[in-house]
C-alpha cells in the first residue's frame, strides 16, 4: 500500500493534462471575446450599409 501511494504522489501525468486544460480554456475565452467583438462592429457595419441603401 505504501508504494502505491509513493507511485501515486509522485506521478506527475496529470498535472500536465490539467495545465493543457488551463491554457486551452484561456485561448478559448480570447476567441470568444474576440469574435464578440467582431460581431458587433460587424452589426453596426451592416446596420449602417442597410440605413444609407434605404
């Protein structure tokens, strides 16, 4: 019992899976932002083109 839990303590895989996770959730949010963003002025964009073809 006493190795395993060593085996245990000392395995580090997961901790690399879990910094993969942080940084792809941080890329994901940048995305997210960005393309809101770019939404909106997008909209404003067409809105605009819409009012002055009227």
């Amino acid at each position: 019992m006493r190795r395993l839990l060593a085996r245990f303590v000392d395995d580090e895989c997961g901790a690399t899976a879990i910094e993969y996770c942080l940084i792809a959730a941080g890329i994901s949010i940048v995305i997210v932002t960005a393309v809101n963003g770019v939404g909106s002025a997008l909209s404003s964009k067409f809105v605009d083109v819409g009012t002055s073809i009227k």
